[in-house]
C-alpha cells in the first residue's frame, strides 16, 4: 500500500478553497441563515448515517476537536448541543464560512487555519484533553495519512478521547464505478488526492499509530441521478429505484463509499 502521494499542501489547499465542500447545496444567499439551514437538510438527508455516528448529543459539555472542519456543517450540530467545540481546516475559504455560520446561528466554538498533518502547530501546542477527535471525508485527502494519525495520536488522551473518523472505502460501488470511468471521488473534478482503503488498511495504520480499533463498518451509496439533484431534487437511478429498500440497504453496508471507525487509545 501506498503511504505517502507526491501531492503538496498547496495542491489540497488550492482546491477547497476553490469550492468548499458542500458549499453549493444551497441556492439562497451565501451566508444567510437559509443558506446553512439548505446544506445542513441536504447532508443529513443524502448521508442520514452522519448523525447516528456522530450522536451528536451525546457530547454536550464534551471538548470536540473537528480534523476538517470545512464550512462547519457538522462543526454546528456539536456545538449547538453544547459540545466545547474546535474546528480546524486547512482551507480558509471553508473557515471564513464555518465562522459565519456560527456567528448567524449565535452558537459558541473556535476555528483554526492548519494542516492535519501537523496538528499541533496549528492548535498553537494546545493539546489539552480532547473527549472526541472527529474527522469525517479528510484524511484520505493528505498526502501523508501517517504523518495526519499520528498527530491525532498526539492529542488523544489514553482511555479519554474517542475516535472518530471516515475514509472512503476501496471495496466499494462508487469506487468500482471510479475505476470503470463513470464517476470521480469529488462532485468537482480534479480533486488531487482522494485515496479508499479496506478495512484491514485503514485498523493496520491506526494500530500502527497507537490506537485501538472498536469498529469498522461501512455506509453510504449515493442514488441520485446527479444533473437533478444539483437543482435540489431527489430522484434515484432507475437501478436503485427498482431496489426494495432491505435490499439497497444490504448494498450500503457491503459496498458503501464510506468506512466508519471508532477507535481509542488503550
């Protein structure tokens, strides 16, 4: 397995500052309360796995560290259920609209510039105990996933802070459908790094890096037929609609896009 691409920073950073993730699930005002309302419907229904895994309210009064924050849509739900919530991102274009998220919604939280793969630079050596590390769809976007765990590692308190992270998952539909041609790991093309693991990758390098795997399970098939849903409506592929519903099911938690970890430090 490939450890490390020859992709920079820059080259990461470049590309979600240009459109940041989920930033165009809405068609109201850029920054007006309907526009994060819009984005955060839309996530929460094409990917309702996200709150059952983050369980969100199970953090209030809780320290959240978000790896990848991005424009803070999951950044909004701990903090509004009272978690003490820090955000971090390496790209500003997604901070400057997590920020203004938090401050239409009136919700507390902190946001730092940096990168994943140094982590502790970016939150100035504050590495104070941390309940939860979240990090969902980042870290298969760093050039270096060894130099990015082990700086989660660093922040994590051994039998204090859980992990949480997803990366995409190469035993996949959407990934036999990458290969073949027919699709691309990002909704906009060129995205420089977007590398899927199988579970038995993803446990050996956090193993490798100190941590204790709880979990591994896998989630999520896109449906829709894209040009419609980009003017907000949800119509399926003719494949998946003719699905019964137990069976599509099946299909996400055998071949879905994403893996989902729980893990720890012992």
């Amino acid at each position: 397995m490939t450890r490390k691409v020859s992709v920079s920073i820059e080259e990461v950073e470049r590309y979600w500052d240009s459109r940041p993730c989920n930033s165009r699930h809405s068609n109201a005002e850029v920054g007006t309360r309907l526009y994060f309302e819009e984005i955060s419907k839309k996530r929460y229904f094409v990917e309702s796995h996200i709150p059952e895994f983050a369980a969100f309210q199970t953090w209030q009064g809780k320290r959240v560290l978000d790896v990848g924050c991005g424009i803070g849509t999951d950044g909004h739900s701990f903090a509004a259920y009272g978690a003490e919530y820090t955000g971090v991102d390496l790209s500003q274009a997604s901070l400057d609209l997590a920020k203004r998220r938090f401050q239409v919604f009136d919700v507390k939280g902190r946001f730092l510039r940096g990168n994943v793969e140094q982590l502790h630079e970016a939150l100035r050596l504050d590495s104070y105990g941390y309940d939860l590390i979240w990090s969902f769809g980042v870290l298969h976007h760093t050039p270096s996933i060894d130099l990015a765990l082990a700086e989660l590692r660093k922040l994590s308190d051994p039998g204090v802070t859980k992990i949480k992270i997803m990366v995409y998952a190469s035993n996949s539909w959407k990934q036999r459908m990458i290969d073949a041609g027919y699709d691309q790991p990002e909704a906009q093309s060129g995205c420089p790094i977007a590398r899927s693991f199988t579970p038995q990758e993803i446990e050996y390098l956090l193993v490798e890096a100190g941590f204790v795997v709880d979990s591994i399970r896998q989630d999520h098939i896109f449906p829709y037929r894209v040009e419609e849903y980009k003017r907000h409506e949800f119509i399926k592929q003719p494949w998946f609609d003719a699905m019964p519903t137990e069976m599509f099911r099946t299909l996400e938690q055998t071949l879905g896009w994403h893996l989902l970890i729980d893990a720890h430090v012992a």
